[in-house]
C-alpha cells in the first residue's frame, strides 16, 4: 500500500516539476504554473520569513496608524473629502464587529487631535518620519519577495513614499465619489427599477468593493517594490490579494462574533488582540499577493527546491568581469547605460546575484551608480585605468575583513609561495590588459 502511494506521488511530482515551463503551452502550461505557486506558496509560508515580516509590519503599524492617518487627514481636507476618512477606517475595521467601531472613533479621535500646525518644526519632521518608516518597512518586506536588497536612494525614496501617502488616499476618495455620484445619478436609478438590467447593476455595485481593493493593491504592487513590476503580474497579485482579503475579512467577522469566550478570558484586552489578529492577516495576504505577482513576473523560480543564490568564486568572478565588460561596452559605444533589471534580462539571471556584484564593484570604486530611477550604471574611473587584475583582486578578496584576512592566517612557507606564484601569473598575464583592450578586442573579433 505504501508503495503504491509512493509511485503515485513521484509520478504527480515528475508530471509537475520535470518539465521546463517554456516548453509548455496551452491550458496545462498555466495549469503547471497554479499548481507549482501553490505548492511553493505553502513552502514560503512554512518557511516562516513572510510570517515574521507580517508581524514586524503590524508593530510598525501600530505605531504609525495616528500619523499616517494625520497626514492623509491634513491631504483629504484640502480637498474637502477628510470626511470620508471615518467610513474607510470604519469599513478595514468592520471585520471586529462592534469593537471595530469603538476603536475606529478612537483613533479618528486621536488623528483629530494631531494639530500640525501645533507641533512645530521639529514635530513635523518626527510626524513624517514616523509615516515614511512605515512605508520603508513595507518596501523592504516587498524588496524580500522580489530578491532585491537595496532600498532607494534617500532622496527617491523620500519622494517616493510621499507619492504613495499624498496621491493614494485622494486617488482611492476620488474612485469612491465618482462610484457614488454615477448610482445615485437619475439614469442609474432608473435602470435599477428595470429588472434584468437592474440585477446586473445591483450585483456590480457589489463587485465595487472587491475592485476597488485590488486596484489599491496593484497600485502598491507596482509602487513600492524597488524594482520595476509590469502591469500584468501586478494585477494577477491584487487580484488574488484583494479576493483573499474581502473573504478573509468576511471569515474573520464569523469569528469574531462566535469569539465570546475571549471577551469573558481577555475582558477588555480582548479587541487589542482582535486588532492585532486582523492586521496581521491583512499584512500576510498583502505580502502573499506580492509573492504572486512575482512568480507570475518569474515563472523560472518556480522550482521543486528553493532557488539559492550562493556565487561560487568562479561564477563571481566571470559574473564581475561580464559586468564590467557591458558597462564599458556602452560607454565606450556612447549606447543607453544598463540598469539594474536590464543586466538581470540580458544575462538571465536573477537580480540578487546581480546587484552582489555590483555592489561590490560600486565599493571598489570601479562603477558609480546615476541618481535616476530606476537608476543606470556608468564606469566610475577612466576604463583606460582599470585593469583585468584589479577586478579579479577585488572579487577575490570580497568578503574580507578586519578580523579575517589573509594575514590573518597562519603562515606557511609552502601555501605562500605557491599563493604568490599564483599572484604574479595573474599579474604577468592581466596586469597590463586594461578594461578598454578587452572591449576594443570584442570589436576586433567581431
């Protein structure tokens, strides 16, 4: 029995994992593909990462929700919508039942309170300090699904993030007012009493909530990450995000009013650990969306095994001198510099080995980094002056520090001179050849 089980399962195993998806086509291809994003979701989520960032976003909420809501409030009332802050809040909240109102009151009663004018310079700067860290936290938990490792400069992420802050909530206030103004227009009313026609209005008019959340989530999808998300994968990633979302929060309403024996255990405690609950559940589904939308950006990382990006010292050292050869290419060549996902294309490669290479040729002051966005990557120095050497030295003692370097090994007669035999070979062959004679050979070949 336990044979036949064991057959069945590697055949389903050999049926899911042993064929390349590019060879695939049709239905089962995207078959494959939800299959394998299960399984590997359900990895992810054993493997406890997203489960610790989720936990670490809802301190970093609790934390932030009076100022960001401030400075929403400060934004809508210029618009002369802040009052539409309260039904928003009430309706994220709505999964507490009752509670769910008294802790929305408080907190609207809180963000009334904020007077900016009041605060001063100094407390003005720690009002937006406090918003902007939150969305660097939630940047740095989607630089973690994307495998990126580098947050955006100071200055684009400062504007960054104000985007997000000042444009969303008006952005999301102007789709609810447009929503409610077509309804309650004459026209709609009247096709409403039609009866087929009404029924599909009616059902639409329910569908409204479900849209509206996964437009916000696409738009965080393609916002935050410090990467450049396309529309698609974005769209598939709210989608899943916001259905997951609008259902949990149906769930967990169930829950909360079947909860009455943690109201008698907790006492007053009881919607603070409710609270806690539900932020965390609405931070994991978010994080799960953007783990999706980029499985459906990069399907090739939907492997059996996890997808480890440990160089070896020989791939770092090849992978160092292509970058190297291509920013030079395109210098030399006055053509468009490369970024950071243009290397990761055209070398097929995921970015995160990538940008380690980089940025280990950016410390080495080989390359310097364009303050565009996303930004470019041009040769620091004269490439007339970097030699082959020099970068194969640099890769070599990547990694070195203070306390452990090659001097601080033990020394021995025979590893030296065979260490330093091995050093004026390199030199003796690379140590003239320049980074321009490498490019200049290319075209020589070509």
């Amino acid at each position: 029995m336990n044979n036949a089980i064991m057959d069945i399962y590697e055949r389903g195993a050999q049926w899911l994992w042993n064929d390349d998806l590019r060879t695939l086509s049709g239905p089962r291809r995207w078959l494959v593909i939800a299959m394998r994003m299960l399984v590997v979701l359900a990895r992810q989520l054993l493997g406890g990462q997203l489960n610790l960032r989720a936990m670490s976003l809802v301190y970093t909420t609790l934390l932030s929700v009076v100022p960001l809501l401030a400075v929403s409030f400060s934004v809508l009332k210029g618009f002369g919508v802040h009052n539409q802050l309260e039904p928003v809040l009430l309706n994220f909240l709505a999964p507490l039942g009752a509670k769910g109102t008294e802790v929305a009151n408080n907190i609207i009663g809180f963000v009334e309170n904020v007077k900016v004018g009041v605060l001063g310079s100094l407390g003005l700067v720690f009002l937006l300090y406090t918003v902007v860290s939150l969305v660097q936290k939630v940047e740095s938990s989607f630089n973690y699904v994307w495998q990126v490792e580098r947050l955006r400069a100071l200055a684009q992420r400062f504007s960054s993030y104000l985007t997000v802050i000042m444009v969303g909530p008006v952005l999301m206030f102007t789709a609810l007012g447009v929503t409610a103004t077509v309804m309650n227009t004459s026209l709609v009313q009247h096709l409403i009493s039609v009866k087929p026609v009404g029924e599909i209005i009616v059902l639409g008019s329910r569908l409204i909530p479900y849209l509206l959340v996964i437009a916000a989530f696409t738009f965080i999808y393609m916002s935050i990450p410090n990467t450049r998300v396309k529309l698609f994968p974005a769209v598939v990633g709210g989608v899943v995000g916001g259905v997951l979302w609008q259902t949990s929060g149906w769930a967990f309403a169930t829950f909360v009013t079947s909860s009455t024996k943690y109201a008698a255990i907790y006492s007053g405690f009881a919607i603070l650990i409710l609270l806690l609950i539900w932020l965390y559940l609405s931070w994991m589904i978010l994080l799960l969306g953007a783990q999706v939308a980029f499985y459906v950006q990069h399907p090739r990382y939907l492997t059996r095994e996890p997808v480890r990006f440990d160089l070896s010292n020989r791939l770092r050292e090849r992978l160092a001198l292509q970058l190297m050869f291509m920013v030079a290419d395109h210098h030399l060549n006055s053509r468009q510099p490369w970024t950071l996902d243009a290397f990761a294309r055209h070398l097929g490669l995921p970015m995160q080995p990538v940008n380690q290479v980089l940025q280990l040729m950016m410390d080495a002051g080989f390359v310097a980094e364009t303050n565009e966005e996303p930004p470019a990557y041009l040769p620091r120095r004269d490439i007339e002056t970097i030699t082959i050497a020099d970068l194969l030295d640099v890769v070599r003692g990547a990694g070195e520090s203070r306390l452990l370097t090659v001097k601080s090994l033990p020394h021995q007669d025979q590893v030296e001179d065979t260490m330093q035999s091995v050093q004026r070979a390199v030199q003796q062959e690379l140590g003239v050849r320049t980074l321009k004679d490498l490019v200049l050979q290319e075209s020589k070949i070509d």
